[in-house]
C-alpha cells in the first residue's frame, strides 16, 4: 500500500481529515457510521478503503483546504473556521475555492471578538484604532472592512488569549466554546463573527466520472448518519385531553404512536423527534401535561 501519492487516483475518493485533536475521532466516526472501513499504513498516515474504495489521509487540519486546492485530496472533514480563513486567503477575483458539502454536527465553536472584563462595551465603533490579536487574520479583516472599522490586526499563531495581558493588542478575535479560557485571561466575548462547526468540504467544481458517483454515494449515507445522529425517541405519558396543546411542542416529530393505558383516558406517547430535545424542551412538555418524559438515542432508521 503505498502513502498519499500526488494526485488522488480517479477511480477512488481520497478524504482528508485530522492526524489527532479535537476533530479526529469524531470524523473518523462518523465516516465509519457510513459503513465505511479502512486497512491502516504503516506509518499511520494513510487508511485504505476496504468497503468502499474511499481513502483517509491523516494530516493537520490548517493543511486540509490546501490538499484539496492542489487535487491532492479530493474532499476534507475540517472546521468552518479553518476552511473560510483559507478560502478568503486564497481567492482570486472573490471566487469561492471550496465548498462546503455538508455541517457534521460536531467540532462547535464560535469566532468571536472578546475584549478586557474592564472595557465598558456599547458597540462595534469601540474597536476603530485599536490593535486586534488573531490566527484569522483574513476573516477579521473582511469583518472589519464590511463594518467600516478602521482596526489594526495583530497576527499571531497562537496564544491569542493572552496577547492583551502580554501589551500586543487591546482586543483579540478567537475561536471560543466554553469561554472559560477567556474568562481565565479576564476577556469577556462581545461580538461573534463565525460559527463554526465541522464540515465536510469539497472544491468548487464538481467531480467526474467514478468520483462523482463516489461522492453521491458518501453524501447519501452522510445524510441519513446525520439525521440518525439528530433523532431522538421520545417517550411519555399524557391524559387524553392534553393531547392537542402537548402535539404543538413537537414540530419535529413524526407522526406520534399512541396507546391507551388505563381504560381511555390515559396515553402513551412516542414520538421520533429530528431536532435536538433540550431540558428546555422536555420541561415545556412538562408544563403542558406529559409525564415519565424519556429520551432515548436511535441506533438504526429505516423507513
Ligand atoms: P492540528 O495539530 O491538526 O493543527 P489544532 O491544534 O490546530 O490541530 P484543534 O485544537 O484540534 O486543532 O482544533 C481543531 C478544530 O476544532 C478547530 O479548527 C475548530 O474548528 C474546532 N474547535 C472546536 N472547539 C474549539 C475550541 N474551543 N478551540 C479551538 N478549536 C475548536
Ligand atoms: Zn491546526
């Protein structure tokens, strides 16, 4: 078996996602919940496809729109972060690079501008004349450009975070998902400029021949993974007459099944639900009347 070879070979698909971090094992996951299964190289750099002829290539995310900007790989799982920055730094004439096939649903992140704790925050005018530390340089520049703000931007690989404390810039713009490591360098997060997840991305032009059909093929399985993924069983109890005010709060369900328990006026509920069921949810549900609420993950989905 041999390692990644220039170009990818026309009859396989070659997807490139992250060597280790935070997308690697989820990608590699969710490429395997599409009934995808690989043979390792040595070197740990390359998976063969052994179901499908599709290929892996582990490498660091930040080079993932580049292979496939050079035909090296022929889609990639990588954050919306990394592949919008990269497409802005490489575009000629505004013309898109990349394509964004589909959001995976995991690798959540916001790109946000946060300030000190002390700054007393009214509006995005704050930031005109000041120094901005970020690894997105093009994302911000274009933010602050569409905005009409006049702002230096810092460039910095890494450690943004701390860039305020240190005297390099007055604000900075960085991925953000909890927010502690912001509030951990006393930066508070005023304006969101990107929200990002993982997704799965592609050239612009469109695939030929066996790759095209490889593609459609993935896309299809991807699709019914995610939507496997979203679903969730939902269970409960409600009297008969609650029914039409507790029907409402399920927009996503399909269809419910509804059995009779103790004689006709007491029902059981389940209801296949396609949107996320929040505690907010299930607490609603609650006010309007179910009982014994139970969420249950879905293995398998055929209609
Ligand atoms: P590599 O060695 O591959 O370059 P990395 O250190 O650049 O790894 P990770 O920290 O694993 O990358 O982050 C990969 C992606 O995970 C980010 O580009 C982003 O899309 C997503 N992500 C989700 N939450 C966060 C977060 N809190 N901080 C940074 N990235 C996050
Ligand atoms: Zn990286």
């Amino acid at each position: 078996m041999s390692p990644a070879t220039p170009a990818a070979p026309r009859d396989r698909l070659r997807i490139a996602i992250q060597k280790s971090g935070r997308l690697a094992e989820p990608a590699r996951a969710l490429l395997a919940s599409c009934g995808l299964s690989w043979r390792e190289s040595r070197d740990r750099l390359f998976c063969y496809g052994e179901s499908l002829p599709i290929d892996l290539l582990l490498v660091r995310d930040d080079d993932i729109p580049g292979l496939i900007a050079d035909g090296v790989c022929d889609l990639g799982v990588v954050g919306r972060n990394v592949l919008s920055e990269q497409d802005l730094a490489g575009q000629t004439d505004s013309n898109a690079r990349f394509r964004e096939l589909r959001a995976l649903g995991f690798g959540g992140c916001r790109l946000d501008i946060a300030v000190p704790d002390s700054w007393s925050w009214t509006d995005a005018s704050q930031l005109a004349g000041k120094r901005i530390a970020t690894s997105y340089p093009q994302l911000l520049s274009k933010w602050l450009a569409g905005q009409g703000i006049d702002a230096q931007v810092v460039l910095l690989s890494g450690s943004v975070e701390i860039a305020p404390r240190l005297g390099q810039a007055d604000a900075i713009c960085d991925l953000v998902s909890s927010g502690a490591t912001l509030t951990a360098n006393q930066l508070k997060p005023v304006l969101t400029l990107l929200e990002s997840e993982a997704v799965l991305a592609g050239p612009a032009v469109d695939f030929e021949g066996m790759r095209a059909e490889l593609m459609e093929l993935l896309l299809r399985r991807l699709d019914g993974a995610l939507r496997i993924r979203r679903s969730k069983l939902l269970m409960f109890q409600a009297p008969r007459e609650l029914l039409p005010s507790l029907l409402p709060l399920l927009p996503d369900a399909e269809e419910p099944t509804v059995m009779q328990i103790d004689g006709e006026e007491r029902l059981a509920l389940q209801a296949l639900c396609h949107g996320a069921l929040t505690w907010q949810r299930l607490e609603d549900l609650k006010r309007a009347g179910a009982r014994g609420l139970m969420v249950l993950p879905v293995e398998g989905l055929l209609a």
